[in-house]
C-alpha cells in the first residue's frame, strides 16, 4: 500500500499492524503531529532556523514576540505566532472567529458554542480560540 504524505503517521499496509507504522518520527513525542494537510508552527519554526531565514532580523529592533514566537523574516516589526496566540506580538488572542474569547473558569460546567465566521479557503476546516483563566491565578 502506498502511504501519501498528507495521511496519517499511523498509514499501515494491509498485512501489518499499527505497531508496524510506515512513517515514524526521531523522537516519539511528535508522533501524533505527523498527517496535518497545514504546516505546524514547530516545523515553520524548524524550516526558517534551517534556512537561516531567523537570522535577516537583528534582535535588538525587530519585534519582540512573546509567547515563543519569533520575528517574521520578511516584515521583522511582526512576529509568526504559535497556535493561540495573535497580533503583531503574539500577545493577543487570535482573531480566528468572531466569539473567540477570554473565558472565566467556574465551579460550574460552561458550554461554548463557537461562531465561526471565516474558513479555510477550501472550507475544510475552522479554528476557534478561547483563552479559559482562573480568577485570582495566573498562568
């Protein structure tokens, strides 16, 4: 059986088992993350250290992203986010739908019922951000 790359890390032949994975990674850990048809921060991340892309932004009048983001190589006064956060330095939340919000915990159960307004340009996918807080504890 061929295995496609934008499968999941788990392809398997028909005569073999889910132990006997095609594709696995170096370090187990990023097993579950291999087979997303979008390309993971990490790996954006990775591809631009290797490239040196990292190093077209001088660090001391670039932007300084927080929340393990790093400086766009080409617009160094905006930051590439990780999934989560937003704005220009990644200290925001994420402007991904139109509800996505700071939610306070509670004792009690809180559903949410995301509003979606903006898809993937094939519509195949949606993300929604909440940022859930303790009262009183900060993370």
């Amino acid at each position: 059986m061929d295995c496609p790359m934008t499968m999941e890390a788990l392809c398997i032949s028909n005569n073999s088992s889910i132990k006997d994975a095609k594709i696995t990674p170096k370090d187990e850990k990023y097993k579950t993350t291999m087979g997303s048809p979008l390309i993971s921060f990490i790996d954006l991340l990775m591809i631009n250290k290797h490239y040196n892309c990292t190093d077209k932004c001088d660090a001391d009048s670039s932007a300084q992203c927080e929340n393990g983001g790093f400086p766009h190589p080409r617009d160094c006064n905006k930051c590439i986010c990780p999934g989560g956060y937003g704005g220009s330095l990644c200290n925001e939340l994420p402007k991904d739908c139109v509800q996505g919000k700071e939610v306070n915990a509670t004792k009690e159960w809180k559903d949410l019922e995301p509003y979606v307004s903006k898809m993937s340009t094939d519509g195949s996918y949606a993300t929604c951000t909440y940022w859930i807080t303790v009262p009183g504890r900060q993370f």
